[in-house]
C-alpha cells in the first residue's frame, strides 16, 4: 500500500482560507440578491424595465442603462443592484488574499523562488483588476 501524498503547510494554509471565503462570498451573493428583489433599496438600473436591456451589445447596454464601469459599483453600493457585485468581488478577490496568507509561510521555510513568484502573482493580479491596462477598441 503506497502512502497518499501529504499537503504542504501552505497548501493547506491556502485551501482553509479559499474555503472560507468561497461559504463568505456565496452567503453574500444570497444576502445582496434577496436586498435586490425585496426592493429594499434602489437600483441603479429599473428592475422591471432590466429585461429591455438584455438583447443589446455591452456599449448600449452601458450607455442607455447608465451602467458603471470598471470600478464604478463601488460608490453605488447604496443600491441593491449594485450591492450584488460585494459577493462577486469577494469570490475575484480570494486569490490574491490567498497568496498574502501564504508570504509568511515562505518566508518562514525560506522558499524564496515560490515567495518571488507568490508576490509577482499578486502584483500582476492586482495590476489586471486595477484597470490600468486596457485592451480592446473601447
């Protein structure tokens, strides 16, 4: 009989927090879709003229919805729409919170390739969701 393969310190560092954040972003998306159809707060977008809406390109939608971009859902969280998106952030978000609870643990073991390549992850992930870089023709 061949023993299993064991996880590392940081595998299971790793695992622990993503499954806590992952129960904590789907209780949330729950949460903010009940605020959203109990009509407790606002919406940026009529939810009852949304389904109009559905059959245009991403542009049109933007534009005649007077949807925010990028970044923009943050400072319309007093919205149940938009209040939808903390769940979703916090599901995008995990991986890099993921990585930082590993740093200590890299440092510790003084496993600098894997610390170098854990903080470049962060840095291009983090540099991806700031928006900066663009691509595309919009």
């Amino acid at each position: 009989m061949e023993d299993k393969p064991k996880a590392s310190e940081e595998q299971l560092a790793y695992a622990n927090l993503l499954g806590k954040g992952a129960i904590t972003g789907l209780g949330l998306l729950v949460i903010t879709f009940f605020v959203y159809i109990s009509g407790m707060l606002p919406n940026v977008v009529d939810f009852n003229s949304i389904q109009s809406y559905w059959k245009l390109r991403a542009a049109e939608y933007i534009h005649q919805a007077n949807a925010p971009t990028g970044w923009g859902w943050v400072g319309l969280l007093n919205n149940g729409d938009m209040l939808n998106f903390l769940g979703v952030a916090v599901l995008a978000g995990m991986t890099v919170i993921c990585y930082l609870r590993i740093i200590p643990i890299f440092i510790k073991k003084k496993d600098t390739p894997y610390l170098v390549i854990t903080i470049v992850e962060i840095a291009v992930l983090l540099l991806a969701a700031s928006g900066i870089l663009t691509a595309g023709g919009h």
